[in-house]
C-alpha cells in the first residue's frame, strides 16, 4: 500500500452536510489514487443515544470498494463514562498510524474528532513505530458554538485551550467558509484577550478555507424525475421544497408562515423534508396553519432521492437564523439544489450562507415570514427565460464545490508539508 485517506468524523447516517462531505472526500481520494480510505466514526448504537438524527438506516447509499468505514467498540466499562468511545476510537488511529503506510488523517469537526487525531498522533511518535503521517483538522461553526464559545462565556479557559491548541496541532488547518474562519479567530481573540494566549494571531496566519465537497454528478447526471416525483404523489412545479435537518436555527417556523400568506402557492403543496430536535414542534405549527392540509413531512428521504426532490420543487426554502446554539456556516443543501436545477433558491443573509450561493439566490431578511411570502410569489411569478437564467447561474456558481476539485485543494496543502518535511506524498 502506498497511500491511505483516514477521515474522522460523525459519517453516515447522520443527516448532516459535513457527514456527507466526509463520503464525498473518501469517493473523491479513490478516484485520486489512494488505495484506501477509513472512514473513523462512533457505532450506531451511541450515535442513536446522542439524539443525532440519522438518515434511514436501510437507505444509506453504499460505498465504494476501498472505503471502509469502522465504528471502534468502547474501551472499559461504566466505570469510564463517555471516555470509552473516545479511547476506541484514538486507540484506532494509533494503530492506523503507526504501520508506516504515508497517511493523510482527516478531521471534520475539531472536538472531538480534531482532538483525538492529535492525541493518536502524539502516542503513535512515541510507540518508536514507523509513522508517516500529515493531518488535516476542518473546523465547522458548531465547533465555535457548541464549545469554544460557550467556554468563552463560561470562562472555562482549560476547555477553550484544549480546542484550539489541538487546532494548531495540526499540519494543515482549515474551516469551511470564510465565515466559519472568521468566527474561530474572534473566538480565540476573547480567549487571548481574557488569558495573555496568542491562539488567534496563530489562527489567522495558518487557517486557509476549504469549501465543503460535493458529489456534483449524483446532481448534474441523474435519471427521469419523474418516477420519483410520482412515487411521493409530487408533480413537477407542484411544490416548495424545504430540505435540512429540522432545528429551530433552520427557520422552518418561517417558511410555514411565510407559504400560508403567499397567494402564489394557494394551490401548492410545502414538502418538509428531514428530521431533527425541532420536528415535534414543527409538525404541531403546521397542523396550526392555515396551509395545514397542504403542509407535507417526509422524514425518510435518501441520498439518491434528494436530487429528484430538489430538482423538481417550485422554489427551495432555507430561512436560516443565526441562534446561540447554531449559525448556518455555508448551506450545503443550498449548493447541492442549485446544482440539480429546478425553481429559484430562497435563503438569507445569515453565516456562510452567501459563500455557498453567491448572487444565485433570492434573500429575504432572517425571522421575515411576510419576505418569504413575497420572495415565494416572485420566484412563481418568474418567466421561464428569467427562471432558466437564474438555474443557469446557480449551477454554475456551485461547480467549485466538486469533490475532485476541493480535495485536490487538501491535496496541495499537503503536498506542501510533505515537500518541507523532506519527503513526498507518493
């Protein structure tokens, strides 16, 4: 064997774009030359325990021959709470570091993911082993709301250090928007102005952006629609398509309001498509509504569903709001409906959310359910000459995401350490 991709991650069935892009990088590397990637993720059983919300288990696409995905068992018992899987899994990467195979170790999502990485590193240069390794740690905004902010507000300074320090750990460092970079570097800023640290003068120097990856040819060379439309009872154009994960910071509350004031969709249906935290809620203010019986949730939809679904909406609604828990940092659905065509995209100016649609998109102000009434009846009110122009430009914006041309971006970066460090990639 002469290279191997490690990727660590949450990974499939987690309905979430990063764990998407996690099999988009794995396909992209076979097709790159690498004999094997490993996907490192946590068994089934504790995703389903955290309350993450998992795509359907019989509908998770297969992967390629050469991916493997492994889910390492707990080491210890009771006694030895939530550590347990994190030891599974960094005693995992220590043994897939330590067999002298050139490996470039991938992770999306600082903690724990990034963490561990570097933690199996430091053990794996100590073992006396051969190791041959360049890591790559990806930092998504939930890495800055979910810990280092909340750490920051909570001044639980050792928690805030242990992130970013593990960061810097490794070779290269990247974040998946312009804004998500930003966002970590005014984080480490407050840490270093409370604590004399330097964490963010570093991060900006060494954080490049590396927009997440997508698999352009599941969008752009899909079979007939229609099947599938007609298996779902949709028809073209006969409905608004909502497709993301279902929390609060998504502003699907929004777009149900929004839909039953727009008299141009009196005769359409709104799909709700996804699961998550906020579905409970959700479907009690749609049974509300006074679209209620023209208010769909579909909460069992596949990857290779979701295109035929994309393309066939009359418009696509993601009225994202920036909450304490979550901001928006790119918008991979968005990308990913713009590359399968269809009506209008309607979104707003919140978190990386224009790095991902450039001026592709109708946008409407965050919690503006009257905007997204008004965008709804514009979008439907387009000619066909001007709705084409608007697909037109949005496919094209979204070719740079393609998973080939994003990793061979990764790829440069590490050419460039193994280049200082005196060896070659292969």
């Amino acid at each position: 064997m002469t290279r191997r991709l490690v990727i660590v991650v949450r990974a499939d069935p987690v309905i979430c774009g990063h764990s998407g892009e996690a099999r988009n990088l794995a396909e992209a590397a076979l097709r790159r030359g690498f004999d094997e990637v490993r996907i490192v993720t946590w068994p089934i059983d504790r995703l389903q325990q955290t309350g993450l919300p998992l795509k359907p288990l019989d509908r998770v696409l297969p992967y390629s021959d050469g991916i493997h995905v492994e889910r390492p068992d707990p080491v210890g018992d009771y006694k030895v709470p939530d550590g347990r899987w994190l030891a599974g899994l960094t005693g995992r990467l220590v043994e897939l570091f330590t067999d002298g195979v050139p490996t470039v170790a991938m992770s999306l999502y600082l903690s724990p993911h990034a963490t561990a990485v570097a933690d199996a590193v430091h053990v794996a240069r100590r073992t006396g082993l051969p190791v041959n390794v360049v890591t790559v740690a990806e930092a998504v905004g939930s890495d800055v709301t979910n810990v280092v902010r909340a750490c920051v507000e909570a001044d639980r300074f050792g928690a805030a250090a242990h992130v970013l320090a593990g960061y810097l750990d490794h070779d290269v460092c990247l974040a998946v928007s312009r804004y998500t970079r930003d966002l970590v570097v005014a984080e480490a800023e407050a840490v270093d102005a409370r604590h004399g640290t330097t964490f963010a003068s570093r991060l900006r120097s060494r954080v490049a952006v590396s927009y997440p990856a997508i698999d352009v040819g599941l969008y752009l060379n899909r079979p007939d629609d229609g099947p599938v439309l007609a298996a779902r009872g949709l028809e073209r154009d006969g409905y608004v398509l909502f497709l993301s994960r279902l929390a609060h910071a998504k502003g699907v509350d929004d777009l149900i309001s929004g839909f039953s004031r727009s008299p141009a969709c009196a005769g359409l249906t709104l799909v709700i498509a996804g699961n998550g935290p906020d579905a409970t809620r959700l479907r009690a203010l749609a049974a509300d509504s006074p679209a209620a019986d023209r208010i769909r949730f579909l909460d069992d939809v596949s990857d290779d569903e979701k295109p035929h679904l994309m393309a066939g909406c009359a418009a696509f609604v993601l009225p994202s709001k920036p909450r304490p828990e979550f901001v928006e940092t790119f918008g991979i659905a968005l990308a990913e409906k713009m590359l399968a065509g269809g009506g209008p995209v309607i979104t707003t100016d919140t978190g990386g959310i224009l790095e991902a649609v450039g001026d592709t998109a109708l946008i409407v102000p965050v919690s503006a359910p009257d905007a997204i009434a008004a965008a709804l009846d514009r979008a439907l009110g387009m000619s066909a000459v001007e709705r084409a122009d608007w697909e037109a430009r949005g496919r094209e914006f979204a070719l740079q995401f393609d998973r080939g041309v994003v990793l061979d971006g990764i790829l440069t970066a590490v050419d460039a350490v193994r280049s200082l460090a005196g060896s070659s990639i292969g």
